[in-house]
C-alpha cells in the first residue's frame, strides 16, 4: 500500500512539474510577444513624430479633431497586457518552485530509489525548459526633446537562443563553451544519474557512477556560465538601459537543486546497494 501511494505520489509531482514548466514557458513566451510589439511600437520614428502630432493636435483643438488610424498601436493596452502577463508568468514559476520542493515529501514515504527517479526526472525536466525559456530581457532606450523616450534596441534573451546568436556572430569559442557547459554536460549528468538508477544492479552502473562523480566537479560551471553571461549582458547598464530577469532562470536555478539533490541520493543508493551485495 505504501508503494502505490508513493508511486502515485510521484507521477502526480512529476505531472504537475511538467505542467507548471510548461505553463511557466508558455506565458514567458507571450510576455516576449507583447513586450517585443510594445518596444518595437517605440522604435519606429515616423510612427512616434504621427502620434506625437495626433496627441498636440487634440490638445490645441480641444478634442475636436481625434486621430482616426485605426491600425495605430495602442500602448497604454499593451502595457496592461505586459503587466497582466508578467504577474501570471511570476505566478507560474511560483507553482513549479512549490512542486518541484514537494518532491522532498517523498524522502519521508517512498524508498530511495523512487525518491532519486523522481528527483531525475523532475531535474530533466526543468533543464529543458530551463533553456528554452527567456532568462534576460534588454531595453536601451534615450529621452529625446519633444519625442520623449525612444527604445533603440529590444531583445529577449535565452541560453539557446544566446549560443546560436553568438555562432551566427562567429564567436565560436563562447557559444561552444555555453553550449558545453549549460546544455550539453548538465543533460549529459542528468541522464547518466537517471541511467545508473535503472541499471544500479549491473557492474556498468559502478563505471558510470565513477563518471559521474567526475562530472560532478563541473556541477557548478552551468550556474557560473549563466551567471557569466547575465554579466556581460547587463554590464552597459546605466539610465539609458534596463535589464531584467526573466523565468528562464528560476526554472534553470530550480534544475540546479534538484540536479544537486540527485547526485546526493544517487550516491547513497549507489553505497547501499554495494554494501548489500
């Protein structure tokens, strides 16, 4: 009985994992969409001199004369809809950070293997959204006389998206490094965990921990990369910049615990199972 209700336990957290990952990706993607026309609505001269004109024009004649361009960019909505979008994305990550910690419920019912599995799986899971989700957004902007506040340059940025601008750019060596040490060991480490809790009975499980123990030196270096790049990307701030961190770094944070967790109990198991046979 015990093992059904921890077995159920953990397809419902891993579930609501995914869910809330998906959710959380989802609305982040949409915050971009509106973000990116509500920037780029200011970036556009001609169309800030017109309603510029339009809003001096309805001044002086007391709004007699309104502007008719029904295809004209309604800000003031736009805006609402970021901070309505920003507040369900802020809440959604929440509700991943909330399931992701429930998975330590199951350290107190269910055995260790079923607690590393899904401590595993939850850990994949939160590395692939982790980077493909926004982690930075960009605004330069400068306050120009009659215009007002103008954005020159908009960008939203995620670690894959980040490694292919870099190589489409010819910075090699960066995108290689960030693609290394953020995508590719940290999916590397994770399936290899999830690879010795299956096969933890077999000689290969004992190889594979032993790499894995070796990856583990570099468990830190995906954390260091991101927090590398939010350096370097943030380092022109100043009043005529804005920079602000978005999901995709929580969620990719979210992974880096729980991929420490696992690694933690996988060892564990590992030691038990060695002292059994």
């Amino acid at each position: 009985m015990k093992k059904l209700i921890s077995t159920i336990l953990s397809a419902t957290i891993l579930l609501s994992v995914l869910f809330f990952s998906y959710k959380s990706y989802t609305s982040a993607k949409e915050l971009e969409r509106v973000n990116k026309t509500y920037y780029q609505a200011q970036t556009d001269i001609g169309e800030l001199i017109k309603r510029r004109f339009a809003s001096l024009l309805s001044s002086l004649t007391l709004g007699m004369i309104k502007d008719e361009n029904k295809d004209k960019i309604d800000l003031n909505k736009l805006k609402a809809q970021k901070i309505i979008l920003s507040q369900k994305n802020k809440r959604w990550t929440i509700y991943l950070a909330i399931a992701s910690a429930s998975i330590l419920l199951l350290y107190f019912i269910a055995d260790l293997t079923t607690f590393s599995f899904t401590l595993a799986i939850a850990s994949i899971i939160t590395l692939i959204y982790g980077i493909i989700t926004p982690i930075l957004m960009i605004v330069i902007h400068k306050n120009v006389d009659f215009l007002g506040d103008i954005v020159l340059s908009f960008e939203s940025k995620t670690i894959v998206g980040t490694i292919l601008h870099l190589y489409h750019n010819a910075n090699y060596p960066v995108a290689i490094v960030i693609l290394l040490f953020s995508v590719i060991t940290p999916l590397l480490k994770s399936f290899s965990m999830l690879s010795v809790l299956i096969w933890k009975k077999f000689h290969i499980a004992k190889k594979m921990v032993a790499f894995f123990k070796h990856l583990g030196k570099w468990s830190m270096i995906d954390v260091f990369v991101v927090s590398l790049l939010l350096v370097y990307l943030s380092a022109g701030s100043s009043e005529n910049s804005y920079s602000q961190i978005e999901s995709g770094l929580y969620i990719f944070l979210i992974y880096v615990i729980l991929s420490i967790l696992t690694s933690i109990n996988v060892d564990k198991l590992l030691k038990e199972s060695n002292r059994i046979n």
